[in-house]
C-alpha cells in the first residue's frame, strides 16, 4: 500500500486548502474526492438527467474520464479534456453532489478510482470518508472541523469572491442542510475514523493546521 494521509471534514471546514498545501508541502499528490462527487454532479446537470433515475446517472458515472492536472500551485479538474475546475465549484452543484454521493452504484464507481489513485504513490486525500471507508489503513488520518460560524463565514467570504450576490444567512441554511445530508446518509455518512486526530481550525489558519498535522506525523511516523 502507498504511504497515504487522509483528511476528512465538513464543508468550510478548510480541509481542501489544508490538504492542498499540506500535499505540496511534503511534494505527494493530492486527491480532492469532493471534486469528483462535483464533476459526476456537473455531467448529471449538463445531460438533464432526473436526480432519481439511479440507472441513467449510473451510465454516465461509469462513461466518465476524471483526470487532475496539477499546475504549479493548483490543480485542475478535467472530464475527458474540458477543464471543470470553476463549472463545478457552482453552487447549484453543492445539493447535487451531496445527492449523488449517496447513491450506492455512484459511490462503488468513484471508491474504486480513488483507491486506484491511492495505489499510484504517495498521497494526500481529502474528502468525506476517505479515513473510514475508501482508505481504512492509512498511515495517518485526520479530520479537521470548525464551529458553525466560522464555517459559514469562510464560505461566505469564498461565494463573495466569486462575485455570487448571496446573503450569509441562505450560506448558512445551505451548510446546514449539506451537513444534514452529509452525516445522515445511510452509505458512508461523514464522521470520523475512530483511529483518527481530531483538529478544531475555528482559530487556526490553514498553515497552522498544516504544521500541527506534520508535527503530528513525524511524531507517529511507521
């Protein structure tokens, strides 16, 4: 098994600009799998597909060419050669993503392609189960969690950059409802890996966070 570093967490939470910088800061690979549940969320919306029909939205899981392509400091998310990054960041892909993660035959199909990432060499991979069920024996886990409000207004503040004309309070009933969908879900529901270390990033920056997570691995290093 590759040396791998799980990072799970609920929305705002800082998980993906965390796992990100983490990821370039030990030169391994980094695995956003919230950004595939976005992009197989992106193709159901782009063919109009009914969020209930199971078999349809099964079809184009499977006819689906997810590739990362890291530039520099960021990567980009590609179906087939179309550069998705900012289409699924949209926020009518949110719910959609959330739904679709849910479904047993969309989830079989993804878990295999992460774990055939996560056997390609060193990894960094953040998500919603990545510590519990897609990599149960990773070397090192960890979810991070924030408290409501600092949630809300990271998401907030990052709606707002992408010029979205939003209230804080829609953010907030948003976040709420995803969390609602993300913890209740009968199939990999977000929570964390019982072997897993608990860091609260309410007042901590994103490279705080990263230096109590390599802190934390060099002193339980295999």
């Amino acid at each position: 098994m590759s040396y791998i570093i799980t990072i799970d967490g609920p929305t705002g939470s800082g998980k993906s600009t965390v796992s990100l910088l983490l990821a370039q800061r030990l030169n391994y690979r980094y695995l956003d799998t919230g950004a595939m549940y976005r992009a197989v969320g992106f193709a159901i919306l782009r063919a109009g597909v009914d969020l209930h029909n199971k078999e349809e939205i099964t079809k184009i899981c499977n006819g689906l060419d997810i590739k990362f392509i890291h530039e520099g400091d960021s990567t980009k998310i590609y179906l087939g050669n179309e550069d998705v990054t900012k289409a699924i960041r949209e926020p009518v892909i949110d719910l959609i993503a959330s739904n679709v993660s849910a479904l047993d035959n969309v989830r079989k199909v993804m878990t295999t392609l992460q774990k055939k990432i996560g056997s390609q060499g060193p990894l960094v991979a953040e998500g919603r189960d990545m510590g519990t069920v897609v990599f149960p024996d990773a070397q090192h886990k960890f979810y991070i969690d924030a408290s409501l409000e600092v949630r809300v207004n990271r998401r907030f503040q990052e709606r707002q950059k992408r010029g979205e004309s939003i209230s804080r309070e829609k953010v907030k009933e948003d976040l709420i409802k995803r969390d609602h969908q993300d913890m209740n879900r009968h199939l990999s529901p977000l929570r964390p890996a019982t072997d897993a270390k608990i860091i609260d990033t309410t007042k901590l920056s994103p490279h705080q966070v990263v230096e109590k997570i390599i802190k934390d691995i060099k002193m339980n290093k295999d």
